[in-house]
C-alpha cells in the first residue's frame, strides 16, 4: 500500500491522471491518500459504486477491501 501510494503521487505531482488497473478495493485508500496529499488543503471528492460501503473495522489490525473508507474517514 505503501508503495502504490508513492508512486500514484508521483503521477499526481507530475500533472497526470493516475488510473490504477487491477488489485483489490483495499488500494483505494492508498489512491486516495496519494490524492489528497498533492491536492493539499484543497477539497476533493470520491465517488464508490459497489455492493457495500467498504467501512467495516480492520481485520486483525489489517486492512482489507472492506476497509478503505473507514481508514480514509478515521485519517488525520
């Protein structure tokens, strides 16, 4: 997660779109801080269309696909 993170800022930062193919929706929340650490103070927005709302509480202290919004909510 670390490093997806990284490097979808590396993206961002450079003026491009990061489009993220493959892998479970556990990596929106490492997309999702990229986005909001080059966006800065600015506001943005996500849109999440799925069965379920991906906020349930961490497995064992991991995250899983389940999990990406609940970390985004509960993120400084």
């Amino acid at each position: 997660h670390g490093e997806l993170e990284q490097r979808v800022r590396g993206v961002l930062e450079r003026g491009a779109v990061a489009f993220v193919v493959g892998g479970g929706n556990d990596q929106s929340y490492p997309n999702a801080r990229a986005l909001l650490g080059v966006a800065g103070g600015g506001r943005v927005a996500c849109v999440n269309i799925d069965a379920h709302l991906d906020v349930r509480p961490l497995k064992e202290g991991k995250a899983h696909s389940g999990s990406p919004f609940r970390l985004l909510l509960e993120d400084e």
